[in-house]
C-alpha cells in the first residue's frame, strides 16, 4: 500500500509541475553513456573456472536480485573497472 501512495504522490506532483529540472552534468552522463555502450556490445566470449561453491552462491545471489548468473558477473566486473 505505501508503495501505491507513492506512486500516486509522485504523479500528483509529476502533474502539478512541482519537480525542478536539474542541471544536465555532460561529462557525467557522457562517462555513463560510454559504460552503457560497453554493456550492450557484447562481442567477446571468455571462459573462467570458478569452484562450485562460488558458483553456487553467484546463482543464488542472482536469483535474489532477479537477475541471470551471467548478468550479474558482469555486473560485478563492471563495478570494479568502472569505480
């Protein structure tokens, strides 16, 4: 139910025209635009060992944010050569 009074707030305002546009940051959204670019080009393929258990847990941790095994790897690389 909070979530739906939210939403409804967020539209009431949306509407109401109270939201303020923010300043576009170039370099930022280009910087980020990049790493999407990166994301979707999927061009080369790897193979890696990991134990089974890490496997395991990558799976299960995948599962808990609704997302495939392999999505989330990449995600993980992404996180550590982009910070």
């Amino acid at each position: 139910m909070k979530k739906r009074n939210e939403e409804e707030q967020l539209i009431y305002e949306f509407e109401n025209d109270e939201w303020l546009k923010v300043e576009e940051k170039t370099e930022e959204i280009a910087r980020y635009r990049q790493i999407a670019s990166a994301t979707v080009t999927k061009n080369k393929r790897i193979n890696i060992r990991l134990s089974e258990k890490d496997l395991e847990m990558l799976k299960i941790r995948a599962i808990e944010e609704g997302i495939p095994y392999q999505t989330l790897i990449t995600h993980i690389i992404h996180k550590y050569i982009y910070k």
